[in-house]
C-alpha cells in the first residue's frame, strides 16, 4: 500500500489494541484482538485484524504488546523554572497545600531565561513523550505581568499547539492591594499581549486566587479576543468554578474535587468535560475526586496530569490512570479512555485521543498484553514504543 511518497509502515500483532473508536471494535474502547495499525506520513491509514493487514513498504512485530492512541494530557503548567520540595516536604509533614505557595515558582520563573525556560519545557515534554504522551497542553501562569506571561505563552507556543493563557493564576504580588486593579491588567493590556500566542483562556476560581466575578470576567475577556476558557474549578472547595465553566460553555472544569450534586448535573447536561488530576490530590494530601458520581451521571471525564512543580509534579500519565482506579471509582477501561479520547474531548480535538483512519498518528505499545496492566502494574514503565506524528520515537 503506497498511496504517496511517504512510505507506509504496518505494526502487526498487535495483542490487543485500543481505538476508542466504537464501530472499529468491541465495546466502548473499540478493542480489536490481535490487530495492525498502517501509519501513512503522520496519519494513520488502516486498522484491523493483523491478517487483514494490506501490504505496506515496511513492517513492524508487535510481537503481543498491547497498544493504544497517545495520551493526551490536556492540563499542565510546564513553563516554570525552580523548585518546592521544601513547600512538599513541609506538607507531608502536616502542612496543607494553599494557592500561595505559587507565588515561589513566580519569582524563580521570572528570574530565568528565556533559554533556561525553554530547556525545562522542552526536558518535561520529553520525560512525557518516553511515558507516551503525544499530545500535551500547557499554560502561562507564573509570570503575572504583561510581559512575563506573553513571554511564556510564546516559549509554549514553540514546543506545543496547545497552549493556555493563565494571567489569572493568582493575584500578582504587584498588586497585592489591589486585586480589582491585576484584573483589570489581566482583562486589558496582558490579554492584548497574550490573546495571539494562545489558544485557550483559563482562571483559577478559588478562595485565595478569584472569585466568580472576577473569573467570569476574565473568562469573557478572553472570550472577546478569541480564546475559549477552561477553568481550574472546585480544587480546594465548593465554589462557582464549575457552574462558571458550563455557563460560559468552557471546553472543560478542571480538578472538580468538591462537587455538590447540582454541579454534577451541570456538567452532565453540558459539553464542559469534568477533567481530574488525581497528582494534584496525591500530592497534597487532599480528599480525591468521585470519578463514579460524574460518570454516572452522563458527564464526560478526562484525566490529566496537572504537571506543575507545586501541587503535580508528575508527568506520567500512567501514574494518573492507576490513582484513577484505585482511588476514584474509575474501571481500567475508563480511566483509559480519559486519559486519552476524554483529553482530546476537553482539548475539542478529533484528530487524537483515538486510533481511526485519518487520525494523527500517535501510538503507544505496552509490554504488557492488555491497557489494563497501566492500572494493575502501577509504577512499572510499561509504555515500551511510541509513535508521534507517524514517527518511533
Ligand atoms: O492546578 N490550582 C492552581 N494551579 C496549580 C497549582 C500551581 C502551583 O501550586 O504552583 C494546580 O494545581
Ligand atoms: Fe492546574
């Protein structure tokens, strides 16, 4: 099979493999038993039963790994430079997490350059990728001036397509008296700065960071200039995060750890993905997210990493999936899917998150005979190849 000058490449044997495309296979996960996946440039041309397979230029065993799409973490804080372990150790003393210890990564961050932020995105995108994450989003946050946060909106953009403005992260320390005046700055002259390098518009709604007014507005000035929120929502407490998030039909409320039952219905009755980010619980000791109540409810989940040097400082998405079982009332099968096509729902993508014909190509094979091993096996690095964009990486 050559339809271009790109050689084509099938993997065959493919134990078990995930496509999360229902009409593909069984169930839900559209499982396919011993399949093959062709790869055509960076998209993926064909997928079956191995004997099915059509003739391609090149060839690759699989050899009874099981495989499934790339995971797509849809929420992390990558442009950062410095270090809590301190703030970390102190916490698992006894201490409990608050949003101020952010304002420690702010300093640390905007005393680095350009070239030592680069380095550390591009050192935590790869630690990702070898974890088997193909598709990453990443956010602004820990800069809170003009131009600290166009600055690392533009070194994101250079690593990543998916990139978040959070000017709104916590009020800047520059304006400690006046938080009415940072969200004016946020509203005005940082989101004219920032608008063109992003894709999305976030806000941490929270005690100690903004309320709902002040998130609503912000989230409507980014609305204004073309960006679609996401929310950082109910993390620490109730709040208005989540109903904020499905009223404005933002693409997703993220951590949604304290949900009362009538934010539960919202989100069902809504597009908003409830994203969670069992690092972020884990790492702080904090009470985990009813993963069940959600899904029972109809609400569309995805898991996330969080990964940020506070409160997740993890890259692993496999970790995640496993805290997601374990702790969060999630079945493997479901875990899976969020981390995977539930991260492509919250990013509003089609072209990743599955393994369909046209979809990008992004594979992850396992030594492991089926996806469920990623929650049975917790700790052990399973992902043993990973396809970006058609390419092994
Ligand atoms: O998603 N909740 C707000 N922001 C991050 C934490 C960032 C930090 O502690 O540095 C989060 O958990
Ligand atoms: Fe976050």
């Amino acid at each position: 099979m050559t339809t271009n000058s790109a050689p084509t490449t099938a993997i065959t044997h493919i134990a078990q493999l995930v496509t999360n495309d229902p009409s593909l296979g069984e169930g839900p996960l559209g499982l396919i038993q011993d399949a093959a996946v062709v790869i055509d440039g960076d998209r993926i041309a064909w997928v079956g039963e191995s004997s099915k397979a059509p003739a391609t230029d090149n060839a690759v065993d699989a050899a009874g790994r099981a495989g499934l799409p790339g995971f797509v973490d849809s929420h992390s804080h990558l442009v950062f430079s410095g270090d809590r372990t301190a703030e970390f150790n102190a916490r698992m003393s006894g201490r409990p997490y608050s949003a101020g210890g952010i304002r420690t990564t702010v300093a640390a961050t905007r005393a680095a350059t350009d070239e030592e932020l680069h380095t550390n995105v591009a050192r935590y995108l790869a630690e990702a990728l070898r974890q088997g994450t193909t598709t990453q989003e990443t956010k602004s946050g820990y800069g809170l001036t003009v131009e600290d946060e166009a600055r690392a909106l533009r070194i994101a953009a250079a690593h990543t397509d998916e990139v978040t403005f959070l000017g709104a992260h916590i009020v800047s320390p520059d304006y400690a008296d006046d938080p009415a005046g940072y969200v004016d700055l946020v509203t005005g002259p940082m989101l004219d700065a920032c608008a063109p390098h992003a894709r999305w518009v976030d806000v941490f709604c929270e005690k100690g960071a903004f309320d709902g007014d002040q998130a609503r507005a912000v989230l409507t000035a980014g609305k204004a200039r073309g960006l679609t929120p996401r929310v950082h929502a109910n993390q620490l407490g109730h709040g208005p995060g989540v109903q904020l998030a499905v009223e404005l039909d933002a693409a997703s409320a993220d951590h949604c750890t304290h949900l009362t039952a009538a934010d539960i219905d919202a989100l069902a009755g809504s597009r908003t993905v409830a994203t969670l980010l069992p690092g972020a619980e884990f790492s702080t000791r904090a009470e985990w997210p009813d993963a069940r109540r959600l899904l029972d409810a109809g609400a569309t989940v995805a898991l996330s990493t969080d990964c940020n040097p506070g409160s997740s400082f993890t890259s692993s998405m496999p970790f995640c999936i496993a805290l997601a079982v374990r702790d969060m009332g999630m079945t493997p099968d479901e875990a899976v899917w969020s981390a995977t096509e539930g991260g492509a729902r919250a990013l509003r993508r089609t072209d990743v998150g599955r393994i369909t014909p046209g979809a990008r190509a992004d594979l992850v094979l396992l030594d492991a005979p089926s996806h469920v091993h990623l929650a049975y096996r917790p700790g052990v690095p399973l992902v043993s190849a990973v396809w970006h964009k058609g390419v092994l990486i």
